[in-house]
C-alpha cells in the first residue's frame, strides 16, 4: 500500500493489456520487462491535466515541484 493522500494523489491502473500499450505510447513512456512478468520502475512521476493532457514527468525526488506541477494543471 502506498498510503498517498487521496485528496493529493490519483493512481491509475489500466488491466487491459492493448489499452495499456496504446497509453503508454501515447504518453512516451518505455517499459523494461523485469523477466517475472513485471517491469522495472524507473521511480518517474507523470502529472496528468484533468483533460488527460500529459503535463510534465519528473524524478522522484521532485514531489514539490510535481504538486506545483498539478496545481497549474488544475482549473
């Protein structure tokens, strides 16, 4: 569990497999299979606009900036 604030935070998860090549092409986001079924996490943060504009990605480390980063995106 990640224990993120849900008044801050929305996570995604998209089960089906062609929809979720097709976002992840979309937004310019490359996978690297971990061999177990899974992928390597690259520890990015991907600010999504409530019109599902891609806004910015940024490492970990920059979560004030990525909560400046959502705040602009937000009408």
């Amino acid at each position: 569990m990640l224990r993120a604030d849900s008044a801050l935070w929305q996570f995604a998860s998209v089960p089906d497999a062609r929809e979720l090549q097709d976002l992840l092409r979309a937004a310019g986001i490359v996978v690297i299979a971990d061999g177990l079924g899974g992928y390597v996490h690259n520890a990015a943060l991907h600010v999504v606009a409530p019109d599902a504009r891609l806004v910015r990605i940024r490492d970990l480390g920059e979560v004030d900036q990525v909560l400046h980063d959502a705040a602009r995106a937000t009408p």
